[in-house]
C-alpha cells in the first residue's frame, strides 16, 4: 500500500506550485486506498464569457490524471457567482452579467471541458442550486463567518482600495460563496490557478469553523500567454479553445523562444524526463528553437482537435508562413454587395467582434486583399464576380470573398 501512496501522491503534486498542506494530502490518500472510497476533488468555473482558453484547460487536465486514479471530479458551474465575478487580478469592477447569458455560457464551456473530464466519473454542479434560494438569515449566519479585516487580505481588494478604486461590497462576498461550495459539496480536495490560492483557503477555513475535515489546496501555476504575460482574451494573448487548428498553431508559433519549456510543461502535457531533454537540445543549441515550436504546435493541437488535423496544420503553417504561398484552404464568405466598405464587412460579416478591433487591425496593416494592404477605414471593397479574392485578417486568419451572382 505504501507503494500506491506514494504513486498518487507523486501524481497529485506533479507540476504544482503549492499544495496546502501536504501532509494532510498523503492521509486523505492513505485513507482513501485503505477504505476503497474515492476523493472528491473540486474544480470551478464561472462562464462570463462564450469563449474559452487553453489556459483554463490546464486545471481540469490535471484533474482528468486524478480521476484516472479512481478519485471523483466535482465540477461547479459558478452560473450563481458568475453574476458577481471573480474580483481575482481584477482592477475594476466587472460589469454584470444577466442569468441568461451565464447560462449560455456555460452551455459552451461544458462541451468542450467534457472533452478532458471523464463524464462518468464527474458530478456537476450549478451553484445556484443552493444560493438562489438562500434565505437571508441564512445568508447572514455564513457572512459572520468572515470578518472584513480577513477578506482585506486578499491582494486585489487591497490593492483597489489603496488606488481608491470602487470596490463593491458584493464583491467582498465571493470568496465566501465560493468556500460555501466546497461545503455543499463535501470537497476533499480543490484545485485550481494559483491566483486562487486566498479563495481555496477561504473554503479551507470555513470548513474548520464548521468542524469538518478540511480541504486540501492544490494550486497550479497560470498558463502565460503567447506575449509572456499571464493568458487573457482582453490581451489577445490567448490561444482559444474553439479557434481553428490553423489558428492555434500560428499563434504557438508566434511565441518567443523563452516560452517553450513553460508551454510544453502546462499546455502540451509533456512528462518532465522529456522536457528536460528538449531543454538540454535548446541550452546546446542542437536543435532549431522553431522545429521544437512546429513540435510543439502538433502536441497542442493534438489535444483539442485530433494528430491528424495537427499534422495537416503544420504543414500549412510551413507552406504559407515560411514558404510563402498561397493557403490551400480558406473559409468562404459570399458577399451579397458588389461593392462593401471594409468595415462593414468585418464587423457585419462576424470577421471579427467589434467596429473597434476592426479598426485597430486596418490601422494597424493587420487587413489585406491578395497582397495589398488596406489602411484606410473607409476604403471600399470591390467584389469581382469573375475572380475569387483573398482576404487576409491579421497574420493566420485567410477568407475567399465570393460575390452572390444576381
């Protein structure tokens, strides 16, 4: 048995940054083999957005290695806290969210996350099961839990109050319901970011003022973005989960040098052995940081899509970026003007999500029609029925603009 501790355990803390504390960890492991009783192991998320990034995935691959063990993933949909949002590395006050959007978001993020997680081993929770109904005395009753001096703590809260940002008080109560989740669903074990480690803790506390065993805190670290900041659709550094495979490996080729170790550990799932071979290769210089890239970009993209796709990807990606021609595939878009002001036809065409961002990218030279740039937002587009033409947004993303025959 010792011997089947210490392999979990391994397996556990592998590529962690913090587990709190580790002691309590290896019992609740030997406790588990010993009774034949699997872990409960909590993860969550809140769907403030239809999008999401390989960055949140990281978590839930780790939890999939877990149930792989036999332990049991508990899944929380924050549909109730999403409305809030999580005021973690957050400088402002978020905007609030109606039900019904969180609600189709999380629609979203469900299907591609049961894609990691082994469904038959996973509960699912909304945690508006237990808050929409929460009576306010009951309400109060968890609130004294909490004292105002405690939830200060928390870096983003001081920090805003510092800077004599708003700070809402709805927002101080999100750690707290996010600990009362942990309650409702009996976790032994949560894991998530490691800017998660003040709320994990909350739910940790909480538990020992209830005089329940508490959870054990198992923290990751953040997937950096393709810029080497922390992942984030704000900064259009992110790599999203439903882009293309085309477009996945174009943005992984567009990291730096620097970055490969840290994708290679947390977003393609290498073992370490293998990691600090290719590591070795890189510090030698006996192998070419871009063939360790294209590598890469086929692990990654393996993982959302299938080897197959990877593969066929980056072989465009070498075609088109490094031998310059043409694409062989884009998507078709068929214009039902002869003749269409550019932004009109991004923003109205859903090419990109806002008139904003596409004037940023045609000011920027990030549009093009075959091999000319367009620079001007008011510049006109002029649709040929006899010739198919190229339209070209940013560096990776390629449309046939095809003019409807009347």
């Amino acid at each position: 048995m010792h011997k089947e501790i210490e392999r979990q355990l391994a397996v556990f803390t592998e590529k962690t940054v913090g587990v709190i504390p580790m002691p309590e960890l290896r019992v609740k492991i030997q406790h588990s083999i010993q009774h034949n009783t699997p872990l409960r192991i909590k993860i969550g998320i809140d769907p403030t957005s239809a999008k999401i990034h390989i960055g949140h995935m990281v978590p839930f691959r780790k939890i999939r290695r877990l149930q792989d063990l036999g332990h049991t993933a508990v899944f929380i949909i924050g549909d109730f806290t999403a409305q809030i949002g999580d005021p973690t590395g957050k400088n402002k006050e978020r905007p609030h969210l109606s039900f019904k959007q969180v609600r189709k978001n999380a629609h979203t993020y469900a299907e591609q996350i049961f894609s990691i997680l082994n469904k038959k081993h996973t509960e699912v929770h909304f945690n508006s099961e237990w808050f929409k109904d929460m009576y306010l005395d009951d309400f109060m009753k968890l609130a004294a839990r909490f004292s105002l001096a405690g939830l200060m703590a928390h870096d983003s809260f001081r920090g805003r109050m510092e800077k004599g940002a708003r700070l809402g008080i709805h927002e101080l109560f999100y750690p707290m319901f996010q600990a009362f989740d942990s309650i409702k669903t009996n976790t032994d074990v949560e894991v998530g970011g490691s800017d998660q480690k003040f709320n994990i803790l909350c739910g940790r506390d909480l538990m020992t003022q209830l005089g329940l065993e508490p959870q054990i805190v198992l923290l990751l670290p953040l997937l950096l973005g393709t810029d080497g900041q922390k992942m984030s659709k704000s900064l259009g550094n992110d790599i999203p989960v439903f882009s293309t495979a085309e477009d996945k490996v174009g943005r992984i080729m567009s990291i730096s040098d620097d970055l490969i170790i840290h994708f290679l550990s947390y977003a393609a799932d290498l073992p370490e052995k293998e990691i600090m071979n290719i590591k070795k290769d890189l510090t030698e210089q006996r192998k070419n940081p871009r063939a360790i890239k294209l590598m890469l970009a086929r692990k990654i993209v393996s993982l959302y899509h299938d080897t197959e796709t990877a593969e066929q990807a980056c072989r465009e990606f070498v075609r088109v970026f490094s031998q310059k021609q043409a694409p062989s595939a884009s998507q078709d878009i068929f214009i039902k003007e002869q003749s269409i002001p550019v932004l009109y036809l991004l923003r109205n065409y859903k090419l990109v999500e806002s008139t904003s961002e596409a004037r940023r990218l045609i000011e920027q030279g990030g549009v093009s029609i075959g091999k000319q740039k367009i620079l001007d937002i008011k510049a006109i587009i002029n649709i040929s029925q006899n010739s198919d033409k190229i339209l070209k947004i940013g560096k990776r993303r390629f449309f046939k603009l095809i003019a409807l025959k009347k």
